[in-house]
C-alpha cells in the first residue's frame, strides 16, 4: 500500500507485488457491490483550469470535477490530492469528517492513476493554492497498471510514441501539442470556409496511384477479386472535381507512401491539397502567405514563430525567387547559360553533384537546388519555376517551355508545400503521362503511371486552375516547435514488438 501517498513509480518494491494489490483492492470492491466499472457516467460541471480562472464567482460554490489522480498525501483525517483533467489539475482537500467514515477508508485505498469524480466547495488553502474542499469522492475507474515516475528524455522515446496514452497523461506539454494540432486544422477550416472552399472527401482505396513521386503500398480486395493501391496523393481526384464546376474543393486526408522513416518522413502523413478554378500558381502563393499568417495568429496568437530557437517572419511578404536563380545564387552556377545535358552534366561533375545515367538537365538542375539550396531557405520563401522533368502535372511556363509554372514553398530548409499551375491540356497530359511510365521502365518505382480517366475528364473540359498541397504534420512541427513528425502524431508507425 505504500505506493499510495505519491505519484513515484516504485524504486525498491516488487513491481509484480503492487500489481497483485491493485488487483486485489478491485475484487474487493467488486464483493461489496463497489465495482467502479459498473459507473458508465459522471456529471462534470467544470474542468480544473476553469475552477481557477473563474475563482472570484466559484469561490463557495460547489463544482464537480473528474480525473486522474496524479498525487496523494494521507494526514490521519485529512488528506490532500491531485486531480488532472483535459485542462490541466487542480488540489483537492478530502477530510473524513466533509465525506464520512467509511468514505473516508475507501478514498485512502485508492491509488495514484484512478479515475475519480469529486464534489465540493471551491476555496483558497493557507498557502493560497486554489482548491476544492471535497464532500463527495467517488472511483470512476481502477487502474491497475502503475504510472511511471518519469516519461519523457531521449531513452523513452520509444515507449512513448509506443504507449501515448501514458505520454499524454505524464506530459502536459505533449497534450498541449496535440491540442494546437487540432486548433490548427480548425483553423485552417476556418479560414478556407471563409475563402468560398468546399471541403469533400476521396478515395483512398485506388486502382492507380497518381499525382505524386511516391511508391505506393499494395493490397488486395478480396470481393472484386483485384488489387488496389492506397492513394500517395489527393490531386487526381479533387481535379476531376473542378472539371464537375465545383470550382473550390480542399481535402485534408491521411496518404500513404512506401517509403522510409526520418524525423520529417512517416509512411503515412495528413495531406491537404487545394484546387481553385480560374486563378494560377501566382493565386496560390498569395492564399498560402494569407493561410499561414490567419493560422499562426489563430492559434499562437502572433506571427513571429520560433523553431528551435530560430525566428521565423510570417508577418512580412515571403520571399520569392525562381530555381535558376536560386541556385545561382548559392553555388554561382547560371542554368540559362547551360543548354544541353553535356554541359549539366559537365557542371554536376565539377561540383561533385552525383546524378544517374537517366537524369535530364532540368533533373540535374533539381540535383543542385537539394544539394546547395533547400537548407538555406529558413524564412518563409516560394521556390518558384522548376523544370518540366520533375513537374508532369504543371503548365509549362508559355514564354519558356523547359520550365513550369509550378512552386515549392520553404521554411527552416523544409518543403511545406507544393503548387502549381495544373496542367489542363489533355493531348500534353498525355504525353508527360507517356514520359512517366518510360521511367517507370527505366526502374523509377515512383514514377506516375497513365491514369485514363483522368485524362478522359481532362478532355470533358478543365477551366485554368491553381492547385496545391499543404503537409500539415510539418505545418505542425512548425508551429509547436516540434523536433520530429512522431511528436506531431498521435500514434506514428513504429516496428512491431515481438512478445
């Protein structure tokens, strides 16, 4: 019973022992017609933070609150405890002569990590602590696992993305994470309504995986008896929506992609892609600038953020400069200057920028702007006008075809988003499709593959539109300062633990 007057994990005593009373102290309840699993509601009027922010008009009155206790002391007749909820904790004193006897015996056997609704007076202790003076104690729910004393720190991490139920319980600062996460995808709704936005929904179970460089993974639908892809992208589909005149869909959505785990790269992500008729991917920067400075202020209450010490200016009009020019700028290397694939080549060689057999010059271009560029582009940027090769859903810009009309916008060396002006000539889409597949051939697993219907609602008709993808876990990073995409996602993918 010792474990019972603090919230530490035990030290020295046998973990298995103390497990064995738990269980012990609930089959009791449970033979004196006291099982706190039977409860199934509890009638809260206020949450902790509440109690304390509204003090001057709650102080002698008497509220109800419900948590987890998270500390106890016992002192003879009285006692204090700690009680958490969603809104932080608040101090409870639980005397046996406000509650009774018997009530009394039973609240010293509950342990740290029970779920417990208390009643009673609102006031102020010696100390001035605001507390609530408790008349009513009653178990909600037994725990029978042993909180940790400690949960967080760099040996942990493991267990807790593995267990976050426990992260959240022992890390406010975790649950203040995933609190802004869902503040900032309100607020991204928010904003989008307010633009004329439609929200809908696509599938993700698809026959072709299109609309992004990625490997998809693979399954199998046993009724149709065929196999199907999970989705790597929203695009495709959102498009056929503006060739249906809706002309503002968003989505945001959970896509899938094969590939490797980093501290940005988790296999499946929330994306949120955007499309809207009849502007271009000028229209776009001027949305994501507007979009980001709504959200920051929304949520964070300023548009100064700081990552990882660093201060980034959404207040001020992002930067905007094309790859060419970029990359000239950082490595003094003019790809106007540079017309054939010899002299790209010829280039990467002299600047030791490693590139395949396969790779075009605009290829090689990209090479150089990952290479020397991305990591410099900290403060809100747009990266604009890449080269045809990588871009086969963009419109080619019309006074330079080698290059599209297509940007990437950057914070703290980070692609946040991709843009473009789509693509809306079928006979071209076509062709880049065609393009693709000969990579695909060429062992390029995340090259695109012809999607047919897509093309057919291409020739149906598709107005000049804007389009954009939005990765809103790293959205999140940002705005939490967040050190990795798992601290942004509530259960990350992690390798199975062999029993």
């Amino acid at each position: 019973m010792g474990e019972q007057k603090n919230a530490q994990a035990p030290q020295t005593q046998d973990v298995n022992q103390l497990l064995k009373i738990r269980r012990e102290k609930l089959a009791e309840l449970q033979e004196n017609g006291k099982d706190p699993f039977i409860i199934t509601k509890y009638d809260v009027t206020h949450h902790s933070q509440e109690v304390k922010d509204h003090f001057h008009e709650l102080e002698g009155k008497t509220v109800t609150i419900a948590g987890r206790m998270m500390s106890k002391r016992v002192m003879g007749k009285a006692s204090f405890c700690n009680i958490q909820d969603l809104k932080g904790n608040i101090q409870s004193y639980v005397a046996r002569d406000s509650i009774g006897e018997d009530e009394y015996k039973a609240f010293k056997k509950m342990d740290i990590g029970d779920l417990v609704g208390l009643k009673g007076e609102v006031f102020k202790t010696k100390t001035g602590e605001i507390s609530i003076h408790a008349s009513e104690v009653t178990l909600l729910s037994k725990s029978l696992q042993i909180l940790p004393e400690k949960f967080h720190g760099l040996t942990n991490t493991d267990i807790r993305y593995r267990q976050r139920y426990v992260d959240l319980i022992m890390n406010p600062e975790v649950k203040d994470t995933f609190i802004k996460r869902s503040q900032i995808i309100a607020a991204i709704r928010k904003y989008l309504a307010g633009q004329g936005f439609m929200e809908v929904e696509t599938p993700m179970l698809v026959s072709n995986a299109g609309g992004a460089a990625a490997r998809p993974f693979e399954t199998h639908f046993n009724a149709l008896d065929e196999d199907l892809k999970l989705r790597i992208s929203l695009e495709l589909y959102l498009k056929r929506l503006i060739v249906g005149g809706l002309e503002r869909v968003y989505e945001i959505g959970r896509v899938f992609r094969n590939e490797g785990l980093d501290t940005r790269h988790n296999p499946e992500f929330t994306l949120m892609e955007l499309y809207q008729a009849y502007t271009d991917y000028n229209g776009m920067m001027d949305l994501t600038e507007n979009l980001y400075r709504f959200v920051a202020q929304e949520v964070l209450g300023t548009t100064t953020i700081v990552y990882n010490g660093i201060q980034m200016d959404l207040g001020k009009p992002f930067e905007r400069i094309t790859m060419v020019d970029a990359v000239k700028k950082y490595t003094g290397v003019d790809f106007n200057e540079i017309h054939t694939l010899d002299e790209a080549r010829a280039v990467a060689r002299e600047h030791h920028v490693e590139y395949e057999e396969r790779h075009s010059k605009g290829e090689i271009l990209n090479l150089f702007f990952e290479e020397f560029v991305e990591e410099h582009l900290v403060q809100p940027t747009f990266l604009m006008d890449h080269p045809v090769e990588i871009s086969p859903l963009t419109k080619r810009k019309p006074e330079n075809p080698e290059y599209v009309e297509r940007f990437e916008f950057f914070m703290n060396g980070w692609e946040m988003a991709n843009a473009y002006s789509e693509l809306n000539d079928p006979i071209d889409q076509r062709e880049r499709f065609k393009a693709q597949e000969e990579q695909l051939a060429q062992g390029n697993e995340e090259a695109n593959t012809t999607d047919e219907d897509f093309l057919n609602a291409l020739e149906i008709g598709m107005p000049p539109t804007g389009g954009i993808g939005y990765g809103i876990d790293r959205m999140v990073m940002l705005m939490t300062d967040s050190a990795a995409i798992r601290d942004v996602l509530l259960f990350p993918t992690m390798k199975s633990v062999k029993e």
